[in-house]
C-alpha cells in the first residue's frame, strides 16, 4: 500500500489489522474484538489519518499506526459510554454491556486501551504518545463535563463547545495531526491538520445533535429526541435558552418525559428560528476546516478532506 494509494486499498488493510490487534485468547473479549470489526461504520478516523497521511508524504505503516491508534480509543471509549448512557444498542447490534455485563464490557474497553499503549510503544514517538494522552483525557473530561451541565444545570454555549471538543473534536484532530506529528512534518502543516480535524469535529457533533432533534426517526434509523430524554442540552435546546425560552428548561429539566415533550421542543426550535442558528454554526466550523487545508497542494486527499467537512453543512439542508 504506497503513500496516495486509494482508499479503498487502504481500508482493507486496516481492517485486518484490526482485527489482528484486538484478538484475544478470552472469549468474552475475543468476542467483543470480532463484534468491532464486524460492525465496522465509516471508518471515519482512519479516513481521516490515511487522508491527512497523503498530504504530508507520510509513508504507510506511519499512516497505519495513526489509524489504529485513534479507532481503538475511540471504540474502547464507546464501550464504557454505552454503559454509562446505558444504550441498549450499538450500530444496529445489542450493547456489548447488555450481552456481557458490565464487568466484560469495562474490561474490555481497558483492554483496548491496552492495546493503544502497545501501539504507541511500537511507534516510539514522544510528542503522538503526548498527543494521544492528551486526547483521552479530553475525552473523559468532555464526558464528565456533559454530565455535570446537567446535573449543576450550567447550561452554556461555552460548555457545550468544551464538551464537543472533549467528546469528538480532539479525536478528529488527533488522527489529523498524527501523520503529521510521526513523520516530522513542520509545525505549519501539523497545526493546519490539527485545525482542520478540530473544526471539522466540531461541525460532525454539532449536525450530529441538530439531526437528533430535527431530523427524521426514518432517516436516522431511530427515535428523535433521545439527547433530550437523557437530560442533555444540546446546541439547538442551548441557543433556545440563550433566548430566554423557558419552556426549553422546563423540558430538559424533566428529560422531556412528559408525551408531547419532544415534539414541544422541536415546535420552539423552528418558532424561535435557532433551526437556522445551529446551521450557520455549523456552516462556521465546515468553512474554518476547509481553509485550513488551503496551505496544501491540490489533491485527491485535500478534495476527499474538504468534501467530508462540506457534508456535515448538507446533512441538515
């Protein structure tokens, strides 16, 4: 797999990576591992780390590394937040934690954690292994900090951002930067990277809570409204209460459990125009990650990059 191979070579590759990095003689794990492999999604960091590889000449193994790094944080982290939101299912399957208890679930997750620390010993790199430790702790942080909005009832727009920034934005930026950070690229090319991947996060968790909301139940594949019925205040709820909407507090403070609650909310996120609010900020974000990538040379990776960020603005046209 040379450097600017397509994609569709690389996430083969990657796969059986993969699945070769999470294997396991336990069963309970080995079962886990396989059901991560076999559920796959988009991919969407590894993408992002074999793009951004590209841009910067890194060569494959570095890329792979990148890949399997940030992907196996990012899948440890859903195991222990499934439990935690106590989701009962997880990309079309039942909740590793409802198949195999809590106890195989959290292990599990550390196990994969484990497994990033032997990646990250393999790469021999101070200043990813810096990174990607900056990154988990983020992520815990973003998730503590989710919960306690809710709990102190310090809903902002500022805390929002910061729980975004720890629950998906540092992740993208991390497999961004990563190619960049292994194969000594210069500052310049690794903070547009970091930027990129942070701002095009931002606009992901940010479409991500408009469609929760907003968007159809089968378009989403699920019911609308369930951010709200776990009590979290999401953009559209938080540029509501900015407005001075009490409606919208009384809803999230009784996690929309009354029956019209969730279909309430939606009625005064169009009356009150923040609909359209939460689309410019996400339009901001998209807009910030592709001039980000300017300094770059024209390409398959820059095209492919820009015309990720760009989709997140379509997706609540």
């Amino acid at each position: 797999m040379p450097t600017g191979a397509p994609l569709h070579a690389a996430l083969p590759a990657f796969e059986a990576r993969l699945a070769a990095t999470v294997a396991s003689d336990v069963a309970f794990i080995e079962a886990i591992g396989e059901d991560l492999v076999a559920a796959g999604g988009k991919r969407l960091r590894p993408t992002i780390a074999f793009h951004a590889a590209d841009l910067v000449g890194a060569d494959p193994e570095t890329a792979m590394r990148v890949a399997l790094a940030v992907e196996l944080l990012h899948s440890a982290s859903l195991l222990h937040d499934d439990l935690i939101d106590d989701a009962s299912m997880r990309r079309g399957s039942e909740a590793a934690f409802r198949r195999y208890g809590n106890v195989v679930s959290v292990m599990s997750g550390d196990f994969l954690l484990a497994r990033v620390l032997s990646l990250l010993a393999d790469a021999g790199d101070a200043a990813f292994t810096r990174a990607m430790a900056r990154t988990a702790a983020r992520i815990c942080e973003g998730e503590v900090l989710q919960f306690q909005m809710a709990s102190l009832e310090s809903w902002s727009l500022a805390e929002y951002d910061a729980i975004i920034d720890g629950k998906t934005a540092v992740l993208l930026a991390t497999a961004a930067e990563g190619p960049a950070l292994l194969s000594g690229a210069p500052e310049p090319q690794r903070a547009a990277l970091r930027t990129f991947g942070t701002a095009y996060g931002r606009a992901f968790q940010m479409r991500d809570d408009v469609l929760d909301l907003l968007g159809e139940p089968d378009a989403l594949g699920k019911p609308v409204g369930g951010d709200l019925r776990e009590g979290k205040a999401t953009l559209p709820v938080l540029l509501l209460m900015e407005r001075g909407v009490q409606a919208a507090v009384e809803i999230v403070r009784r996690q929309a459990s009354e029956p019209d609650d969730v279909a309430r909310m939606r009625e005064l996120v169009r009356a009150h125009g923040v609909d359209d609010a939460a689309r410019h900020a996400i339009d901001a974000e998209v807009d910030a990650a592709v001039r980000a990538l300017e300094p770059f040379p024209d390409g398959s990776a820059k095209r492919m990059l820009t015309g990720l960020a760009r989709q997140e603005a379509e997706r609540v046209r």
